[in-house]
C-alpha cells in the first residue's frame, strides 16, 4: 500500500503545482482562456486530496486530520467555482488570496496525509519483519 501512497502524493503534488501556475498565469492576465482546465484539475486535485485522506484513515492516522482534511477538500472547489460572486470589483483581490490561502492549506494537509500513512505503512512493515 506503500507504493499507493507514494504515487497518490506525486500525482496530488503535480496537480497542485499545475495549479498554481495557472494561477498565477490568471493573476498576470495571461491564459486567462485555460480557466476551464484550472477548474477541472482543481476538482481532481480535490478528489485526489479526498483519496489521499481515505487512505491515511485506512492506515490509522489521526481521525481529526482525516475529517479536516475531507472538509477542507469538499469546500476548496465550492469556494473556487463561486469565487467570481463574492466581493466583485476593486477588492476581489482579497478573494483571490483566499482561495490561493485555502490551496496552500490543502496541499499541506496532503503533505501531512501522506506522511503520517507512509510512517503508519511503515511502522507496520518494521513489526511485521520483527515478529
């Protein structure tokens, strides 16, 4: 399950950064025509951000970071898709920053996910060798 983890961590850090270019490439005023794509790799990040918090919960990790991490991948994209409608004009800057915020939480929390299941993976693996 190991490799599982591993592999879902580089495909949730790979969408992320995928993310954050286009961000910043819509900050700029560029690409402005690919919003499409940054909508759907958002949502499969979201799902993947899910995956990964169901899989640290199959390996014991805290339940506490599993349900925050279920809740926070279940609102990013709500808040990404209504982002438009809140705070228009001169100060829809500040949503912007929110939402690039809520992306920084979120890959740190996967960051956080994977880690504590692959030292879970692991611990389990050292007790198996040893017993």
């Amino acid at each position: 399950m190991r490799p599982l983890s591993v592999g879902l961590q580089w495909v949730i850090r790979l969408s992320w950064l995928a993310q954050l270019a286009l961000g910043l490439a819509f900050w700029t005023g560029n690409l402005l025509t690919l919003v499409p794509v940054h909508m759907l790799n958002g949502l499969l990040f979201s799902l993947l951000f899910v995956a990964q918090a169901g899989l640290a919960a199959s390996t014991g990790v805290s339940w506490r970071l599993v349900l925050l991490s279920v809740a926070w991948g279940l609102f990013v994209p709500v808040f990404g898709i209504t982002q438009v409608q809140i705070l228009p004009g001169a100060f829809h800057w500040v949503v912007q920053v929110a939402h690039l915020l809520l992306a920084l939480v979120a890959i740190a929390l996967a960051e956080s996910l994977a880690g504590g299941a692959q030292a879970r993976l692991a611990e389990r693996s050292g007790a198996l060798a040893v017993g």
